[in-house]
C-alpha cells in the first residue's frame, strides 16, 4: 500500500465528514477505487522506470 494512500485512509479516520467515501461511490466502492488506484499508480511507475 502506497505511503499516500495510507495518510488518505488515516485522515478519512480523522474526519468525521471525509467527502471522498461518497465521492469514490459510497461505502461499497470506496475501497475498490483505492485498491483500483494501486494499480494506477503502479502502472505509471512502471512506464516512468524506463
């Protein structure tokens, strides 16, 4: 898990009205679509090493 996206989840703990649950699709997708970003981000790091 990226560094970033363990602030993210830790200051979605923090705060009582973190806008990005319903934002990334409620409850139900929040942590796909930051699962789904891992990927992202590992893909661009791939292509950038090059």
């Amino acid at each position: 898990m990226p560094l970033a996206e363990i602030a993210f989840r830790d200051a979605g703990q923090r705060i009582p009205d973190w806008p990005w649950v319903l934002l990334l699709g409620g409850e139900d997708s929040y942590d796909q679509a930051l699962i789904d970003h891992r990927g992202v981000l590992e893909n661009f790091k791939h292509h950038n090493m090059r």
